[in-house]
C-alpha cells in the first residue's frame, strides 16, 4: 500500500499520505541494484566478485531497518547470483553472514515499533483503515501489488534454477559422448602407435634376415660353407629380434634408456651384417626417456630404409647436440630416388610421424644416383 501510494499518488489523492525518510531509502536502494544488475562480474577477479555481493546484500540491510517495504526476495536472488560468483566456501559464508545480518535488522525494526506508544500505533491502525473504507480498491490492487512483488523475483529464480540444471545436465550429456569419442580415438592412436612400432623394432632386422635366408637358399648347392655362414648369420639375427623385443620391454619397465649406448649397438650390429658400412659420430647427452625410444626408432628405421633400398656401400651418421637442439644425419651413397616419392612408404611416413611428435622437422634430400641425406632437428 506505501508503494502504490508513493509510486502513483495522483491515484490516491484523498487518502493523506506521508512520505517517510525509510520511502526515500528504498527508491535510492532500487536505484543502486539497477545500476550494479547492469554489471556481471563473471570473469572478473575474485575479490571483485565479492565486493559486488557484498554491495548488493548490504544494500539490503538498511531497507530492513528503517522501511516496512518487504525486500525479502531481493536476498534470495542474490544468494543464487553468490552460487554462480563464488567459491562454495564463500557462498556458505555469506549465507550465514547475511542470514544473521538481515534477522539481526528484522529483530531491530520489531522492536522499534515495540518501543513506540500505544496511541501511535492506535493512530496508524485506524488511518490505515480509513483509507480501505474511502477506497476500498486500494486493498484489492496492494494484493495485487504484493503478490506481483513476490511472484516475479521466485518465478525467475525458479526458472533460472531449472535452466541452470538442465544446461547441466546437457552438459553432462555432451561430456560422456565427448569423452566416449576420446577412448576410441586413443584406442585408434594406440593400434598406430603399436604397428608403428613393431614395424620400426624389427623392421630391419627381420629384412636383414631374409636376406641371409634367401642367400643360403641360394648357396646351399653351389658354397655350402658361405650358405652355413649366411645361416649362422640368420640365426643371429633372430636372437637379436628376441633381444630387442626384451629389451625395449625392459626399458619400458624401468624407465631408463641410454640413448647414446643403444645407438652405438645398432651400428655395431648392421656393420655385423656385412651391407654396408657405417662412420658414425654419436655424442648426445641423458635426454627423457620418451625422446630417446622416439630418436632411436627414427634412427632404426633411416638404416632398415637404407638397408633394403639404397644399395649403399657407406653410410655417414652423426648425432650430437647443437645450440639449436638435437641433430641427427643420415648419408649414403646408394641409388637415391626422386624427392616427390619421400612422401610415400610406411617407413619414412612413420619416420615423420615421430619426428612431429617431437615438434621437430625432418628433411630428405635424394637425386636418382647420387644418393640420400635425411636430416633431422628436433628442439631443445
């Protein structure tokens, strides 16, 4: 009724009202939340969020005191806003907070109006209810009023509760399916990664093999003793797959690989193999564990490369590290082949792959007969 009468007096023209000091306050405290709802600090520092709770609630606190205009509604709202604003801890306290705040202003606004005579109170009763019996509509339209108050900040609060749980709940919905395709896109990535290496492990020493076989095959009638040799040599070389296949276990078990110490091994046995023969230059610090296995098959699958297609007699390799990064070099002397066919091949495809999955780069420069350079930089 004191809204509808300071809002639109002209309608209330014969009924004598006074506007109080409390009248005053409410309109400056409507006026400050509509300036603060224009502003939504969501990303904003969290000591910035705080003052704007704070400045809302303590708007709040002097309505309680010095009015009868009930603001209750206003408090709930922005205990909702604090959910989305704060951390939970300080959505807890300042729930206690304002709870203990707006009853201690409830309990001094009762007792004001305890402590006024009884004739005041007499006074304000009947004025009250004058003003019914000269306007009778008037109780009809503060009814209204009251209940339009009231319904408005809930129904929102309501509605924004359950959008808010609904986008939740959406939200949930779109992680599973999220995460669903993750499982299979890793599963996807870990077959890769296991052919991948399977191919680069024994790749070379399984083709050194077969040319051993294939020689003895060859030579069993005509040079019986390079035919035993060439099957001694086999049989070497599945012993080595056996211990290659235990030791990158091993490796993987205790979370140690020399780098250096297992390039210097591969070297030894591909000169073993008689194809060809390798200078190498190898000088490279402890790096982790997963840039060495990553280096090492990269290194592996250059020399299966060269091994089965080059026809190379020498090989230069060197790797050392540069203040640039990590530099490893492969060059023969073999047949080479066009630049437009590097692209294609599980072997060199995968030799990129590896190289990308250090964030480096990998270049391959071959002429037809004048042999191959792959150079390959990856980052400190």
């Amino acid at each position: 009724m004191v809204t509808l009468r300071v809002l639109f007096p002209i309608l209330y023209e014969p009924i004598p009202y006074e506007v109080s000091s409390g009248d005053y306050l409410n309109f400056a405290v409507f006026g400050i939340l509509a300036i603060l709802s224009c502003w939504f600090p969501l990303r904003r520092p969290m000591w910035q969020r705080q003052v704007y709770i704070f400045l809302e609630i303590g708007c709040l606190i002097p309505s309680r005191m010095f009015s009868d205009w009930g603001l209750d509604p206003f408090l709930y709202l922005f205990l909702v806003k604090s959910c989305f604003l704060l951390r939970r801890r300080d959505v807890i306290i300042t729930a206690i907070l304002a709870g203990v705040a707006w009853n201690f202003s409830y309990a001094w606004r009762l007792m004001h109006h305890l402590s006024m005579p009884v004739e005041q109170i007499q006074e304000r009763i009947q004025a009250d209810l004058q003003a019914v019996r000269e306007v009778p509509q008037l109780m009809v339209i503060d009814a209204i009023f009251n209940n339009i108050v009231i319904y408005v900040p809930f129904s929102l609060l309501i509605i924004l509760l359950c959008l808010t749980l609904i986008s939740e709940r959406k939200s949930r919905q779109q992680a599973s399916a999220l995460a669903e395709e993750v499982e299979v896109l890793a599963a996807d990535l870990e077959r890769t990664r296991i052919a991948r290496d399977i191919h680069d492990s024994l790749g070379h020493t399984l083709t050194t093999l077969d040319v051993q076989l294939e020689l003895a095959q060859t030579l069993h009638s005509a040079n019986p003793d390079r035919a035993l040799q060439a099957l001694n040599r086999a049989k070497g070389l599945a012993s080595q797959s056996l211990q290659e296949v235990r030791r990158a276990v091993s490796a993987m078990r205790q979370g140690k690989f020399n780098l250096s110490a297992e390039l210097e091994i591969l070297v030894e046995q591909m000169n073993q193999a008689q194809t060809f023969r390798i200078e190498a230059q190898i000088d490279l610090p402890q790096l982790p564990q997963q840039v060495s296995q990553q280096l090492y098959l990269i290194v592996k699958e250059g020399l299966t490369n060269i091994q089965k297609h080059s026809q190379a007699s020498a090989v230069n390799f060197w790797a050392h590290m540069t203040s640039e990064g990590i530099s490893l070099g492969l060059a023969d002397d073999g047949i080479g082949f066009e630049d437009q066919l590097s692209s294609t091949g599980f072997g060199l495809r995968g030799m990129k792959e590896r190289v990308q999955m250090l964030k480096g780069q990998m270049k391959i420069h071959s002429t037809h007969g004048k042999g191959t350079l792959i150079q390959v930089t990856i980052p400190r």
